[in-house]
C-alpha cells in the first residue's frame, strides 16, 4: 500500500477542525484569509524583453470569523463541535 502524501480540505472542513483546535461550542464562523499583495514583472525569455507588469497575490493566514447569522459557507459550532456531555456518576454500593 502506498503512503498517502498529500490530504486536501474544503473550507467547511477546515473550520471546523479549526473550531475544535480552538475549543469553539457555540456561534456560527467563516473562513478567511489573510492576503499580502504586491507587483512585479514577469516573463518567459530568458533575457526579459518580454517582461509585463503583473499583480501577485500571497495567502499570508488563514483565520475563523464569527458571522451573526448562519450563511451558505459559514459553519455552526455547536454542530461541528458540540460541548461534550458531562460524565454520569455511577451509584455507588
């Protein structure tokens, strides 16, 4: 069997396992991304004669959001990560 090297989320996926390494229970959280922008110029011959101007965007973080409502790409906490149940005691004898 051969080992897998590469696992792929979607953006619900990755807020809720955000919401879990956060300790989240409650309120409905959307994805975003924390973006760096920058210019440059760029071309394919070897000796730029053929250099453009072009646009760069760079994905610098990602981060959870709480929206007020739930939305079409939002996730409810409370769904994705419910607040565990507190332990029965068993009676003693």
């Amino acid at each position: 069997m051969t080992e897998k090297t590469k696992f792929e989320f979607t953006n619900k996926e990755l807020v809720a396992l955000m919401l879990k390494a956060q300790n989240i229970h409650e309120g409905n959280w959307a994805l975003s991304a924390n973006l760096a922008f920058s210019a440059m110029n760029i071309g394919q011959l070897p000796n730029g004669s053929d250099a453009s101007p072009a646009g760069v965007v760079a994905v610098v973080g990602l981060a959870i959001e709480r929206v007020s409502e739930q939305l079409p790409f939002s996730v409810n906490a409370a769904e994705a990560n419910p607040k565990p149940q507190p332990k029965k005691s068993s009676p003693k004898k």
